[in-house]
C-alpha cells in the first residue's frame, strides 16, 4: 500500500528480569506502536512477547494488558496484526484470535510485499544440530504433555515455569551477543533453504542479534535482535528493509 509501512519486531519477554522493569519495556513497546500506528500496513510481532505464556481453558496468565490492548487496536482499526509463537510463548490456543483479533501461527510463513517475498517465523530449532533444544522444543509442542500440564493449578504451573523460563534466560543471555558467522544455526537454515532465491528477506527473533546478513544479491537474513538490550525493529518502506531502534542509545551491531 503506497505511503504504508510494514513493521518487525520480535523478543519482548515480557517478565524478565522483574516486574518493575517489564512494566517500564511494555510501557516502551506501547510508545513505539503509538509512533507507527498512522503509517502501518501490517504488523509482525515474530515470538516471545512474554518470558512465559500458558492459556488455561479459563485462565490466562496475569499482567501485560495495555500491549494486548494496544494489539487490539491494531485489529481493530483494519491493520493486520502476525503473531507467531516463540519457544517462551508457543502456549497459544486461541485467546489471541478471539479476544485481540490477531493472527497467530505456530510455524513460519512466507508474505509478500510490493513484490519482495518474506519468510517470517521466531527462529527456534531451525538449522542443523541442536538436538538437545529440539528434543526439548518436541516435549513443549507435545500435545499430551500441554494436557497434562493444563491439570497444574495456574499458581504453581505459571509460578514455576516462570522461575525456570527465567533461569534458562539469565544463563544464555550473555552468549546472545557473540557472532558465529556462517556457523550460526538460522544463517546455515537461510542457505539450505531449497527456494532461497525466491525469498528476498528471512526475517527471525529468537537470536536476541539485530542485522541484516547478505545471503546473496537478491537474499538476506535478518534477525530483529529483542527489547532487553537493543529496543530494535524492522521496516519495510515498500523498496527496502532496514534495522532501527526506538529509544535506545545502544547502536546497532555492525559485522
């Protein structure tokens, strides 16, 4: 749509490190979605909004309602708004579609815009190796395991994944800024890929590590990096697609 832009943005985690600081991110994410609203043609908000995220049949976790608000309004106002599970809030079934109006998915999805093609998804258990993540991944995405849990009272269920979605976070974050090159997992994804040229854009969360990687002339990999450190996110002005941050004095990685 001419005049319009589509916006990228992934890794809120919403939770970590403490209440205080996750009521200050959302407040911050919220004035980033006031700033686009008038010159959004899509949003895509690409996994791990929350630290921790399990619908009960009649109970959904507690706090974050302004940003579940504010994607509402999105909704609302014809704007249409991609959310895609991340490995901290796969736990979606289907309160996001009836109640904000959003498109949810729990794999990646290929888009189009103005004539570049997008595959969109969080990034997680994506590329060769990792068999202990994607064992792990297997377990969370098990439907008889959902089940199961769905019988832990909300108080001691969401308490304690939360306490160790929060341990886990805390013990990798630091590796989130080192660059592996060619050997990072979703880069080697990106370049087995079969239909690698017909993609102008591979666009992840999950790796925490805002760039734009040349694939090709005509490809590239590009991860969204999160709003813990870097407040960063996507635009595509119908021509290109670039890499910003939003109140944020921490520049952008350059590689």
């Amino acid at each position: 749509m001419a005049g319009k832009n589509v916006y990228f943005a992934s890794d809120f985690h919403l939770g970590i490190p403490d209440e205080a600081s996750s009521f200050e991110r959302e407040k911050r994410i919220i004035r980033w979605l006031d700033s686009i609203f008038a010159d959004c043609e899509a949003l895509f908000v690409v996994g791990d909004i929350f630290d921790f995220w399990f619908e009960y049949k009649l109970v959904v976790p507690k706090g974050f309602v302004r940003l579940q608000a504010k994607l509402a309004a999105f909704a609302d106002a014809g704007i249409p708004v991609h959310v895609f599970h991340g490995n901290h809030d796969l736990w979606q079934f289907g309160y996001f579609e009836k109640e904000l109006g959003v498109k949810v998915y729990a794999e990646p999805q290929v888009f189009e815009f103005s004539g570049k093609r997008f595959f969109v998804g969080h990034g997680d258990g994506l590329g060769p190796g990792q068999a202990k993540f994607k064992f792990i991944l297997s377990v969370y995405r098990n439907r008889f395991f959902q089940w199961l849990f769905s019988f832990v009272h909300p108080s001691i269920g969401i308490g304690t994944a939360n306490w160790f979605s929060h341990q886990s976070k805390l013990k990798t974050f630091d590796g989130n800024f080192t660059f592996y090159g060619e050997k990072e997992h979703l880069i080697q994804f990106c370049r087995n890929y079969p239909d690698r040229e017909q993609i102008d854009y591979f666009v992840f969360g999950h790796r925490h590590l805002p760039m734009i990687y040349p694939l090709s002339e005509q490809s590239a990999y590009v991860n969204l990096g999160d709003w813990i450190g870097f407040n960063s996110y996507a635009v595509f002005n119908q021509h290109k697609l670039e890499l910003k941050t939003f109140e944020s004095d921490v520049p952008l990685p350059t590689f």
